[in-house]
C-alpha cells in the first residue's frame, strides 16, 4: 500500500488484503494494522481508482467496527484528527473526509461517552467542515455533527440541538436559536461538552450588532 502510489491495481489488491484480514482473524488483528489504517482511510479518496476507493471504505469501516470501546478516542485522534495525515484535514480528498465524517458518526453511537468527552476538540472541527467548499462533505458534516451532539448527555440542551447545529450552519438563525434557549431553565449541570455547543452560539449572539439579541446571551450565560 505505501509503495503502490503509481499501481492501482496493487492498492486495491492490498486494500482486499486487509479485508480479508479482518474478516478472517477479527478484533486480534487491528492492533497490528493500526499503522497503516491513516494509509487505508485515505485511499477512500484514490483519485484514479473507484474500485480502490470502494475497497478502501469496507475495509476502514470493518476496522473500526472491530475496536474496543477503549479505543475510539485513540482512533479518532491518530486516524481522523491527527494534523498531516488524518481524514479531516484541510488536504484531504472529499471522500475521505466523508468517510471520516460517517467514522465520527459511527463512534457516537458505538462509545457515546467517550465521544462526549471529545466534543470540545470534535465540535470546531465538524464545525469547520460544514463550510468546505464541497456540498456532499458539508451535507455529511451536518449530520455528523448534529450525530455526535447526542452523545451529550444533557436533558436541558438535548431538545435544541437541531437549532444549535442549524445557528452553526446558517448565521441567520442565530437570533431564533438564541431566544429559543434564553427561555430554558438548566437544571442539569451544564459540563464541557454542552459548552462545546453553546458557546459558539453565544460567541455569534454577543457579537451581533443588536442589543437585544446581546441581552438574550447575557441571560443564557447567567442561567447556566
């Protein structure tokens, strides 16, 4: 895989190789394919071959569907967040920040904890990618993020997080989403990753140019 940049037909045997890898050995052999699963995510978006890209997406899902739950932040931060190589960085082809979009999906539902414990770094990186100039990776990132938000376990920012996600992807509903939650009494604590949500939110209301979109965000932070 590392030196078949010109082969196409060699990255797609050794893409097919690591499926059957996992298909034959299982949860065993992850650890010793951890190494070259960045190489793999990103042959998601082989300029040349649909096959390589077809092969590649079974093959980062099949690993990731094997990880222990323990695993997943480490996954996450050396596979999808890691600055050079990961999934989503600004370089990387638009197919595999949608697979890595769909990996951070897949992640809340499999270890919603731990992901809600990585919401302060996930949420600005989502974020970002719901402004890439490709409609099918902001469309996914959308997704993902409003994904990721239910893993937060917060009963009284869990009915806004549709509005929070839309505040995000769309300024103009910032004024609606703020009003919406200045009228909310927070019972439960409100921790980092429900901050991870909202202080964006505040952040574009303290900064509009309206005084009473400003008050409403003074009376949130006060109630929380």
């Amino acid at each position: 895989l590392l030196d078949a940049k010109k082969d196409k037909l060699a990255r797609e045997a050794g893409v097919l190789t690591v499926i059957a890898l996992v298909n034959k050995l299982g949860m065993p052999c992850v650890g010793s394919m951890m190494a070259i699963v960045p190489v793999v995510l990103a042959l998601t978006g082989d300029k040349k071959g649909p096959a390589v890209r077809s092969a590649a997406s079974i093959a980062t899902l099949a690993i990731f569907d094997l990880l222990p739950v323990e695993a997943v932040p480490v996954y996450i931060h050396q596979v999808i967040l890691a600055k050079k190589t990961g999934g989503l960085t600004p370089l990387a082809r638009p197919e595999t920040k949608i697979t890595s979009l769909q990996l951070l999906s897949k992640a809340a539902t499999k270890a919603p904890r731990e992901v809600e414990n990585m919401m302060t770094t996930l949420v600005p990186v989502v974020s970002k990618a719901m402004w890439d100039v490709k409609k099918i990776v902001k469309d996914q990132a959308e997704d993902t993020l409003t994904d990721i938000c239910g893993s937060i376990d917060n009963i009284d920012i869990r009915p806004f997080v549709p509005q929070l996600v839309d505040a995000i992807a769309d300024p103009e509903t910032v004024p609606d989403c703020v009003y919406a939650l200045a009228g909310t009494t927070f019972v439960s604590t409100v921790t980092a990753s429900a901050l991870s949500l909202t202080v964006p939110l505040l952040k574009r209301g303290f900064n509009d140019s309206k005084t009473a979109i400003k008050r409403k965000c003074a009376v949130i932070t006060e109630n929380m």
